[in-house]
C-alpha cells in the first residue's frame, strides 16, 4: 500500500469516528469512551505520522541559474517520456563533478535532499538538463514525480520553467 493511500484511508477512519462519536458517546459505558477517545485520538496521531512530508527543498540557485539558462536559448523543448534516453549517465555525471565541482553539479538540480551529505550525488535531486541545457521531457518528468511524493515546491518550479520555456517558443516563433 503506498504511503498516500494509507493516509487516506487513516484520515477516512478518523473523520468517521469523529462523525460518529457525538452519537455514540451518549449511549456509552465510560469504560467504552475512554476507550472509543484513545481509538480517535490514535486515529490522528498516525494520520499526522504517515502525511507526506517534503524531504527535498527547492534549491532557489539552480532554479535562477535554470531561468538564465531559458532566457539566453539554452534549452531543448522536447516530447514527453524522453528523460530516460536523454538523462546524463552516471559516468557523465561523475567526469562533470570531477571538472566542475560539486557546486556546479548542485546548479544542474532543483533539489536538495539534507538528508545526505554535501559533496555525494544523492544531496541533489530532480535533474532538469544534460548540463548543455534545460530539457523540456526533464521538467515534465520532476513535474509529476515532485506532484507524487508532495514536494510542492519543485513541483511549482517545474511549472514556471514548463511556462518560460513556452513563452520563449512563442517569441521565437513570432519572430520576422
Ligand atoms: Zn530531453
């Protein structure tokens, strides 16, 4: 059972519970309330515990640095499900951090998981180019992965840079 199905249906059982309770309690033993508040009450606490809760930040550098990248061209607005094929290996990554730092490689990523250390690869999360560019397929895919796990914040940065990379079609289209 995924993590937000499980959610749904604690916050179901209590919110039922809840409904029911102002019936229910005037008909109870005090032995059966005491226990039908701690069922309740227990309800909630695992329904705050199980919500989803973004363990990656917005990184507002690589998302500046992603918005310049827009503005001067470099970008490739391309077609959905092509990350895969278009996404850096994992030997391209490392010969980047070898020439450019850690720091550079952070630019290239929306997001940092705290939970991992600087300087390894799993503190940045949610790559969105090839480190030529911003790709379209890249965006679309922290879109909806970002929209899965609840972490709003990238999920809105992926939309505003969707939108730029749209409008700055637009203007290059109109363009004599
Ligand atoms: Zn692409």
């Amino acid at each position: 059972m995924t993590r937000d199905r499980h959610t749904k249906i604690v916050v179901a059982t209590a919110l039922w519970a809840a409904c029911n309770v102002e019936r229910a309690f005037v008909s109870m033993k005090p032995q059966t309330r005491f226990l039908s508040a701690v069922f309740v009450v227990g309800c909630a606490c695992c329904a705050i515990e199980t919500a989803p809760r973004p363990n990656v930040k917005l990184n507002e550098d690589s998302l500046h640095f992603a918005e310049e990248l827009i503005e001067r061209g470099h970008f490739v607005s391309d077609k959905k499900n092509t990350w895969n094929e278009h996404q850096s290996s994992a030997e391209d990554e490392n010969e980047f951090i070898r020439q450019h730092g850690f720091a550079e490689y952070a630019k290239w990523h929306l997001g940092i998981d705290a939970r991992h250390a600087e300087n390894t690869k799993a503190r940045y999360k949610f790559p969105y180019g090839d480190f030529k560019g911003v790709h379209r397929c890249a965006l679309l895919a922290i879109k909806s992965r970002a929209h899965q796990y609840g972490d709003s914040e990238i999920e809105n940065a992926a939309v505003h840079l969707l939108e730029m990379i749209q409008s700055e079609k637009k203007q290059t289209a109109s363009l004599p």
